[in-house]
C-alpha cells in the first residue's frame, strides 16, 4: 500500500511495541501470516479463517500456534510468504519476550491502582493485556462471518459496517480481500475508512509514498 524510509519505519516500529506493549504482534511474523492468510483464505490452509472452529477461543488459539512458529522460526513457510517486512532483531526478541509482557502487564496494573475510580475498571485489564489479538480475531471472526459482500472473491469476507468504523476500517475485509493493495479499504461511494485519510496526511506530509493506483 505505502514505503517510507528507513528512519520512518524504525520510529512506527518502536511505536508498535510501544502502543501494543503485552500483546506486541512482531511485524516480521504478522506479514507472513497475512500473506498466507490472503493466499489460502477461507480455506484449511488459513491460519485464522472462523469457518473450521466452533468459536473465537478456538481460531485464536490455532493463530497463536501458527504466528508462534513464524516467530520463532520453526514453522516453514513457502518461499513466496518472505521478505519485504520490517526487522529489528533485538527488539522483537525482547518485545515477544515474557519479560518484556510481564513488565508492561505489572505497568497497566499500576496505572489501574493509581487512577481506576471503581473496582469494575479492573475488569478491563485483561483486554490491555490481549488487545493484540483480541483486534486481530474480531477482524478475522467478523469480517469472514458477518456482513455484505461488494465482491465474489471465492471465500467468505464480509463488510461489517457499522461496527467497521470502530476498528478503522479493517472490517471493509470483503473490500480489502478484492483489492489487497489498495490503501482505501472502501469501494462504494457511501462507504468509508477512516483510516485512509490519516494515510493521505501521512503521504502530503512525506512520511509515507502511498503507492500509485
């Protein structure tokens, strides 16, 4: 969709671990997931499809096993899945590290006892700690099980407005499926991403290169 330059591309990477904390998702290993994701999709080779579990809990779980191989580097992967994604070896180790989710957990628990107003914010905690994958398997359960279709792409992605505009725009998945390169996850002219004009601002102001249509 974009490039940006080495200096722009380790400033969002060190923002990733630090907006992401417990749940940090190394970059390296989500490309790779992704791209099998949109090359097998809706199939028994996607590695997070809600079409061959009962429920979330079960799709996250294989997701984990999968994106824990890619990291880690025991799960092989077809040639094609590699290379053109962001590296940074010492902060992804230690950013996927228990040491580095315990840290930020204990942080998020101490915030809470300074500032939370009432016992129920507690509550709240352990979507702090999974915010990663939580996003990731709302996108995935309910933009592959819920909503219209615009394009017949040969799986089951689904828009699911309204609720699209809560998670910028990564719900227009039936959309993002037909045109994977296209920054404008929206399609139809009374649909919209929200996401797409932060990446016109980011591009004016040469942050990123959004790639030619």
């Amino acid at each position: 969709m974009f490039s940006m330059n080495k200096f722009w591309e380790r400033t969002f990477h060190f923002l990733a671990y630090a907006t992401q904390g417990s749940s940090y998702l190394v970059p390296k290993a989500y490309a790779i997931m992704h791209r099998m994701h949109h090359a097998f999709s809706d199939t028994e080779k996607d590695p997070h499809s809600p079409h061959f579990f009962k429920d979330v809990f079960g799709m996250m779980t294989h997701t984990a096993k999968i994106f824990s191989g890619l990291v880690n580097n025991t799960l092989q992967v077809a040639p094609n899945f590699l290379g053109n994604y962001p590296t940074w070896n010492w902060l992804d180790k230690f950013g996927s590290s228990w040491t580095s989710r315990l840290l930020w957990g204990a942080g998020y628990i101490v915030f809470y006892v300074f500032f939370a107003t009432s016992w129920w914010m507690f509550l709240l905690l352990p979507i702090h700690f999974l915010m990663g994958p939580i996003h990731g398997a709302a996108v995935n359960w309910c933009g592959h099980k819920y909503g219209y279709q615009n394009f017949k792409n040969g799986d089951h992605s689904r828009n699911t407005l309204p609720f699209d505009l809560l998670l910028m725009g990564e719900l227009f998945q039936n959309n993002h499926h037909k045109h994977p390169n296209s920054p404008n996850f929206a399609s139809r002219s009374w649909e919209f991403d929200p996401m797409y004009p932060v990446l016109r601002v980011l591009h004016h102001t040469r942050i990123i290169q959004l790639r030619r249509a």
